[in-house]
C-alpha cells in the first residue's frame, strides 16, 4: 500500500514538472493552434508598431485636462466650503437672538446665487461677446464630454479652435462659488437689522446682475481686461464688490439701536468669539481654493510651482496681517483684541487675493503688514462716521481689496502691453475706482428703492427681540 502511494507520488511530479516545462518550448495553448510562439523581435517590432499608432499630443492633453478639471473641483469646494466660515464668523460678531437669520441668509447666498448664476450671470461673465461693456451668451453650463453610443466618452480635441482647459462644469462650480462669495460679505455688514426678504432680493440681484456685470469688465475679457486691469483672484472683483455693497447697504440701513447714544459709539460685543474665530479658521484653509485655484491650470512643472508658490505668498500675507493688526490695536487701546487680529488676518488675504501670482515673498509680507494696519484703522473710521458695520466686512473687504488692487500697481510684474510702473498704477487705481463705484452705487440705489417702499428694515419692536423669533419663529439656541 505504501509504496504504490509513494509511485502514484512519482509519477504525479513527472507529470507536473513536464507541464510546467512544457510552454518552454514547441507549440503551446497559449497560441492559435498550429501556430509559431512570436520571437522577441517580432514582439517588439509590434509593440514598436502599436506604440507608433498612439497620438501623445492627445493623451498628454486628455491628462491635462483630468487632472484641471479634479483639482479645480477640490478648489472650488474649498472656495464653496467658505460660506461656512462666513457664517461662523458673522454669527460670532452678533447677537444670538440673530443667530438663525444669520445662518439663513448665508444658506441663501449660496442656494440664490448657484440659480441666479446659472440663468442669468453665467452667461454675462463668460458670454464671449465683442463687446467690451456687456453680453449675454443664455443659461445653462455647455458640456464638453460627451458619452457616444458605445459608452466611451468623447472629449473636445485639443485643437486651435480653443478646447477647453479643464470641464467646463467644474469652471462654473469655481465661478459661482466666487459670485456666492461677493454676495456673502454683505450679509455682515447689514446684519440684525435687515428683513429677510428685502435680503434675498440683494442677494439675487447681486449675483445675477451686478457682480456678473463688473466680473465680465476683468474676467470676460472686457473694457478694463484690455486696459491691462490686473487682479488675479479678485481683491478688487470679487472682494471689493461685496465690502462696498455692505457699505451701501449699512449706510441705508442706519446702525442698530443702541449702537450710538448721545452722539457716543456703544461697543456691541459678538456673543460667541470661538465662533467667530473657527470661521477665521475655515476662512484661511478656504483661500487656498481661492487663490491657489485661480491658477485653473495644474498640469506640468511650472503650474505646479506657480500654484503652490501662491499658496505661500497668500499665507505670509495672512500672518502678517494678522501680527500687524493685533499689535497696533494693542498700541491703540492698550489691550490685544484677538476681533482685530482676526480681521487681520482676513485683512492680509483680502490684499494678497489679486497680486498673489506676481509679488515676491518679501512684498507678500509688506501687503499684509499694511493690510492688518487699514483694517483697524477703516474700523475706526466707519465709528467715527457712525457707520454700523457689525463684523468690520467694509474695512476688511472693501477698504482691504482696494489696497490689493493698488499694490498690484506698485509691487506687481508688468503685464504685456504696459511698459512703466507708472502706467501700471494708474491702470490699476483707475480700474479699482470704477468697479468700486459701480457696486457701490447700484447697491445703494436698490437699498433706497427697497427702503422707500418700506421692507428694508424691520421695526424697533422686531429688531430688539431680535430676527430670529420675528421673522423665522424659532431660537437657535434652546432654552434661551
């Protein structure tokens, strides 16, 4: 018995080895039967053939063209993901009894905007029309990717008809995330005072209408584009457009009872300063969609380097904004206000935003040591005018976003076209001023309209129990 297992053992090895050596050499299944394995030769004369047929120019542009269209959507979510900051920063400079109106009006900036955007502002910020001053190119976000029959997906070629750099989907989430954003900034200048529909009536007008408008003159390659206008990611754009809406509306608005008495400015403290600060927080890590993503090209060494060298540049000017403002508050009250260090360091970013692909290192630093310094000093400003602005977003935005704008003037590489640094300040200031003044003065016409027809501003009675009971019917916080 043993031995015969041990001979079925023997013959049950030869007869594997002879298999495992069997496709080294002669014909094999692995082949069409009948037919000669391929020589090393013929198989690399094939693959040499098979690479040839390969079009690399189209393959390294489809990758290019993933990789756009991936990062910009986590820089848009990024840009997106600032709504929250906003919101945490606004309801941690205000009242509680205003907490859920708050909240709400941020929920609406961005639910608005994405509609009104893609109706309306869309199609006049990118409407590829001649004309340097306006054009309307309709609704709706083109697709580029197409999925054929088969399944496969075709894509535009990269070709000299201009194929898009990254999805054209995803451009538009980047796009109305900035729209959103501009809209936002005003949220904090009006609030505790303001009703809530009068509030989405800015809000999509805004969006659809005025921040489109001036975004084509730059980003639409409109009048002010072909000036030689500079502003990068939108210190001016974006940023200023909302903190000179906030003025208007502030200055319609009137300031909030009790905020000045006999002529004297009463401090109106934020109810919750760890709020207000997390909203910092998120405000910083959603400026590296803002700015860095403004790049919209990731592909290849050099748009690397110019992405993450901007994501350096934008956060020296953060810290320093930040470092300036609390030390010169503290200089100033004697105290270091952690509100002013705060808005420091939005103050840096906001000055950085437009410069922050063309200034080194050393005057990244200088443009928020600067901007954390006019921070404080536009606080003080709007009190001595007695101007209500709860969350400082006029000194932040508006007062900081025309400092960027200009030191892209003074410190900016020349763009083509501009031959001095002369020329280049007076663009850049007579650029500035325009967009200023055209949100500045379209906002407060609608304020006035909305007041004169009386659903601006809620009543005394309303404004003293406070927005959320009276215009929502419900307490952010139980028990309160």
């Amino acid at each position: 018995m043993t031995g015969s297992v041990w001979e079925k053992g023997a013959w049950l090895l030869l007869v594997t080895v002879v298999l495992a050596l069997a496709p080294l050499g002669g014909t094999t299944t692995a082949f069409a039967q009948d037919a000669e394995a391929p020589t090393v030769a013929e198989t690399t004369e094939t693959a040499a053939e098979e690479t040839a047929e390969i079009d690399y120019s189209d393959l390294r542009w489809e990758m290019g063209w993933t990789i756009n269209t991936l990062i910009m959507f986590i820089c848009a979510v990024l840009v997106i993901f600032m709504q929250a900051g906003f919101a945490m920063l606004e309801v941690g400079l205000n009242s509680a009894k205003n907490t859920v109106n708050i909240l709400f009006k941020n929920v609406m900036d961005l639910a608005v905007g994405v509609l009104l955007y893609l109706f309306i502002g869309w199609g006049i910020m990118y409407s590829g029309t001649d004309s340097p001053y306006f054009g309307y190119d309709g609704p709706w976000v083109t697709r580029d990717a197409q999925m054929a029959d088969d399944g496969s997906w075709d894509v535009a070629p990269n070709d000299s008809d201009g194929a898009p750099y990254a999805s054209s989907a995803v451009d538009f989430l980047f796009q109305v995330a900035f729209a959103a954003t501009a809209a936002t900034i005003v949220s904090g200048a009006v609030a505790g005072r303001m009703q809530f529909k009068a509030y989405l009536i800015y809000s999509a007008i805004l969006t659809g209408l005025v921040y489109p408008i001036s975004g084509f003159w730059k980003w639409g390659g409109g009048f002010l584009d072909q000036m030689g206008f500079q502003d990068f990611a939108g210190s001016i754009v974006v940023h200023a457009v909302g903190g000179f809406a906030g003025l208007a509306g502030a200055i319609v608005l009137g300031p909030r009872l009790g905020r000045y008495v006999n002529g004297k400015s009463v401090p109106m403290p934020g109810h919750n300063i760890a709020f207000a600060a997390l909203g910092v927080f998120i405000l910083w890590v959603g400026w590296y969609g803002f700015n860095p993503g403004s790049q919209l090209t990731y592909d290849g060494f050099a748009n690397a380097e110019a992405t993450t060298y901007i994501a350096l540049t934008t956060t020296i000017a953060a810290a320093g904004g930040a470092v300036s403002a609390m030390f010169f508050a503290w200089i100033l009250f004697g105290k270091p206000d952690v509100t002013m260090a705060l808005n420091g360091t939005l103050a840096g970013l906001v000055g950085i935003t437009a410069n922050c692909d063309r200034v080194s290192q050393g005057e990244s630093l200088t443009i928020g040591l600067v901007a954390g310094v006019l921070v404080v000093l536009g606080i003080m400003l709007l009190d001595r005018l007695k101007i209500d602005d709860p969350v400082g977003a006029w000194p932040v935005h508006g007062l900081c976003g025309v400092w960027g704008g200009l030191a892209t003037g003074i410190f900016g590489d020349l763009p083509d076209g501009i031959e001095s640094q002369g020329e280049f300040f007076f663009v850049q200031l007579k650029s500035t001023v325009i967009i200023c003044v055209w949100a500045f003065v379209t906002m407060f016409i609608l304020f006035s309209i909305l007041k004169a027809i009386g659903i601006l501003r809620v009543s005394a009675a309303e404004e003293q129990q406070g927005l959320d009971l009276t215009e929502h019917g419900m307490k952010a916080y139980a028990g309160s």
